[in-house]
C-alpha cells in the first residue's frame, strides 16, 4: 500500500506531538510531507484508492471541518462527508496534487480553496443573495463559524443586509461584524451556542432562490484563513 501524507507540524500548543506523529508514519513507511511554504495546512481532506470486485477501483473521499484526531473527537463537534461520488474525488486529487507541487490549481466543481480564490466566492455568494433581494426574489444567508474577522466579507454581509437579504450568523469566538445598527445590519443576527461540546464546524448556507448551496469545511472568515492558510471548503452536491 502507497501512503501519503501532508501533516502540518505548526499546530497550537501541540508541535512535540505533531513531530512525534510524522515520524511514527515515516518509520512505518508513509511518505511524509511537512506543509508548503510559508502556509499553514489547516484543510482536512482523505482519500483512499481501493480496489475491489471485477477488480473496479473506487476511490472512497473524507471531506471534514475536523481533524483526525481520537481525544479531540470525544468533546469537538465536527461535521464530514464520506462519499464515492467521482465529482469529489477529482477535486481532492486535483488538490493534493496541487498542494503536494505535482501540477497547477484548475478548476474545482465542488471545491472552493485558498489562499486561492475562497474570499472572492464566499463575497461572490453574498453578492448574489443581495442581487437577488433587490429583485424582489427570496434570499437568506445562514453561518456558522468559529470566528469573524474579514473586513470584506463583512462588508458584504452589510450590504447584502442594507438590500433586505435576512442574515443569521452563528459565531463562537471573534465577531467583528455588529448586528442591529440602523442603516447597517438591521437584518443580521448574531448568537453564539456555548453547550457540553466545542462548537467546531463551519458551514455556509445561501438561499440561492430556493435551491440552496450549502458549503462545508475547515474555514473561519479570517484573513488568516483566506491569504495564510491551505483551507478548502466542499458543496454538499
């Protein structure tokens, strides 16, 4: 069996065992790869290439908001896909190619990833969803993150608010955006879930006219996340 692995060694507070780990997959014969460049690896992506009856190959794909990590599993909650579905299992390929230097970025069907271009479709996305208010056609914005912090996403979310697109934003930590202000955000409302578990997933629902497109993965709307980070977010297809 060929294994590789891109494992991200800068992690908070948690460096000593990430080396630990890498090496443990070295000596067992992984082929280990340790990040790119001056970016943080923060996607969480798995793909395996089996073959099975009438000797058909399947490729069977992991798409996740969390790591593969068993303690935090018992108290984070993360959402994942598990699929066969060939449209996804392109892209992760086509991206680990990428990520590993093997080719240049294309385009993905169901992926949007940075330090590539998520800012400008997550604005994109936005854009829509007020274009379509102002056009008096059904519209809404659901998110649920970890944190808030770009300026011009938000700003966005501003002015898809000002166009009557209703906005609710689930947010745990950071959130710089502030709802309610008359001639601003009256159509944005914020809360944050503080339960047993830490809220871990993020996820991106747009109305899109009443055939929703709901993206899933391991990004916060930071600029971290969107110019320093390899992140990647999936379409629910």
């Amino acid at each position: 069996k060929h294994v590789a692995v891109l494992f991200e060694v800068k992690a908070r507070f948690d460096e000593e065992n990430n080396l630990r780990e890498a090496q443990r997959l070295q000596k067992a014969g992984c082929f280990v790869i340790y990040g790119v460049g001056s970016l943080k690896t923060h996607t969480k992506l798995l793909m395996i290439v089996r073959k099975e009856e009438e000797d058909k190959v399947y490729r069977y794909v992991h798409l996740s908001s969390g790591n593969y990590n068993e303690a935090t599993s018992r108290f984070y909650v993360d959402i994942g896909l598990l699929t066969t579905k060939e449209v996804y299992a392109n892209d992760v390929s086509e991206f680990f190619n990428v990520i590993t230097g093997h080719s240049q970025p294309s385009t993905y069907r169901n992926l949007i990833t940075s330090p590539r271009d998520m800012r400008i479709q997550l604005c994109n996305l936005v854009k829509r969803e007020a274009e379509n208010a102002r056009a008096g056609m059904a519209s809404g914005i659901v998110i649920k993150l970890n944190s808030l912090q770009d300026k011009e996403l938000i700003d966005e979310l501003y002015a898809a608010s000002q166009a009557g697109v209703t906005i609710r934003l689930i947010v745990r930590g950071m959130c710089c955006l502030r709802p309610g202000r008359k001639g601003l955000s009256e159509n944005i409302e914020v809360i944050s879930i503080v339960g047993e578990y830490l809220e871990h997933s993020r996820i991106y629902y747009f109305h899109n006219t009443g055939t929703p497109k709901v993206y899933i993965g391991s990004a916060d709307a930071m600029v971290r996340s969107f110019d320093r980070r390899i992140e990647s977010l999936f379409l629910l297809d």
